[in-house]
C-alpha cells in the first residue's frame, strides 16, 4: 500500500513515497525538476520484493526549496541524512539523469551504504546542451502546458501522447515558491562539479547502467564512460526509448532490474 510521508531534515520538510513491506529496501531517486510521480508506473511492480523508498529529493517536487547551492555534494549529503533519519543503513538504489549523478555520487561516498545500484542515463559525464534538454530547461523557467508538452514530446521522442497529468503536474509544481531557483541552481552546480570520473572508479557495489538508445537528452554514446569507470558493471540498452525508458517500457525496465537485485 502506497503512503505518503513527511520527514524534516535541516529545516526543510522532504517529502516522499513508501510501499511494500520486504526488509530489502529499494531507493527510487528522480531526475531535475522531477518528483515521485515519475516512478509510478514502475512502483507496484518494484513493492511486491522490496520495500521502496521515493523522495522527492529537496528544491524539487513537493519538497521544501530552501535557498542554497545546489551542488551534487549537497544532494548527495542530503541523501545521507535522508536515509540516516529513516534508520535505513543499507539500500539498493535506481537514480535516474539527474538522480543517477547523485546516486553514483552518493555510492562513491558511501560505499558500505549501497548493496546494488542502477544507473538510468544518468548525467555526469555530458558537457554540452542537447536541444531536448534545453525545451526542457525552457520548460522549466516559462512553465505553461505548451512549452511542457513540447519538452515532454521531445524528451520521448516515441510520438506517442503524452498523459496530460505528466504536464500539468510539471507545470504546477515549477509554478511553486523557489521552484525556478532550485532548478537554474542545479544547474549551474551541475555545470562547475569536478569531472565524476575518479568518482565513479570508487565505485564497488554491483552496478547496472540502462540507456534509451534513442535518448535526446542524453544520448546513449555517454554510456561508455560509466561502462569503463565503474569496475562491476553492465551496460543494458533499452531499444525505442527516450530518456525514461521506466515511463516507456515500465514492465521492461522493472523486469531487467529485477534480474540484477534478485541476481
């Protein structure tokens, strides 16, 4: 059964999701300007092994927005504390784009933390802007159902519609107090972060990348780099999908990630 919760770290009240009743816990960490929702396709299909844990990560979904620097070192100390004040001493994690940066961040950091960890086209490695990404930045700082839909169109790249909820969620919840700031703090932070590479030869739990090989946002010849940096690791491309292949193919994506926990 799906609840939603509150915790209060350093002030700010976090918000997230919980479900399932295993004593195996499964972390669900969103991209920018992402929540929760993101993931509820994948969600029943994840609670029948695990219990799983969705923030929305602090600047973002309902989540307070304080005003800081949203560095990845301060997602990734956040995601300590967030855990810490669960009481969860060990969890696998999936993080995706943005989430996948700090998931990686976050396990170089705390390696004794992350049984398993997934990475889905996660960013870190990209320098340069793509056009999806940047409807998508636009999106964000003129939030209206137009500009939200033409991002979200892009990003899928399937040319299939898009659930009208997706849009109006993105478009009210970049419409709340310091939403704008969060997100352009992220970026900039996401822009002077030091090279993940010596981050990622940290890294030593068992470690899954999954890549839309259609990807606009960030396209799959990014892969490699992880593939090469993180010494237990695999490479598995998702075929016809975007940037979240968990919202495409959600009984795909959860049926490979499930081989890997359960493995």
């Amino acid at each position: 059964m799906l609840k939603e919760k509150f915790i209060n770290i350093d002030g700010s009240k976090i918000r997230y999701l919980e479900s399932g009743s295993s004593k195996k816990t499964l972390l669900l960490i969103h991209g920018l300007g992402a929540s929760c929702e993101r993931w509820e396709k994948v969600l029943p299909i994840f609670e029948k092994d695990f219990q799983v844990i969705v923030p929305d990560l602090i600047g973002f979904g309902y989540s307070d927005k304080p005003t800081v620097d949203y560095t990845i070192d301060f997602f990734s100390n956040f995601l300590e504390k967030f855990l810490k004040s669960l009481g969860i001493k060990k969890t696998s994690i999936i993080g995706s784009s943005l989430g996948g940066q700090i998931a990686a961040e976050f396990t170089s950091a705390n390696p004794n933390s992350v049984e398993k960890l997934i990475l889905v086209s996660p960013s870190g490695i990209m320098k340069q802007s793509t056009f999806a990404l940047d409807a998508y930045i636009m999106a964000a700082l003129y939030p209206n159902e137009q500009s939200a839909k033409n991002a979200f169109e892009t990003m899928d790249g399937s040319g299939k519609e898009i659930p009208s909820a997706t849009i109006t969620g993105f478009v009210s919840r970049m419409k709340l107090h310091n939403a704008k700031f969060a997100f352009m703090s992220t970026l900039l932070g996401l822009k002077n972060s030091e090279s993940i590479i010596t981050k990622l030869k940290n890294i030593s739990s068992p470690t899954l990348i999954v890549w839309g090989t259609e990807d606009p946002v960030i396209p799959i010849k990014f892969a490699n780099d992880f593939v090469i940096h993180i010494g237990n690791s695999e490479l598995y491309e998702m075929s016809d999908c975007g940037h979240t292949p968990y919202v495409q193919k959600p009984e795909l994506f959860a049926s490979q990630v499930l081989k890997f926990l359960n493995n």
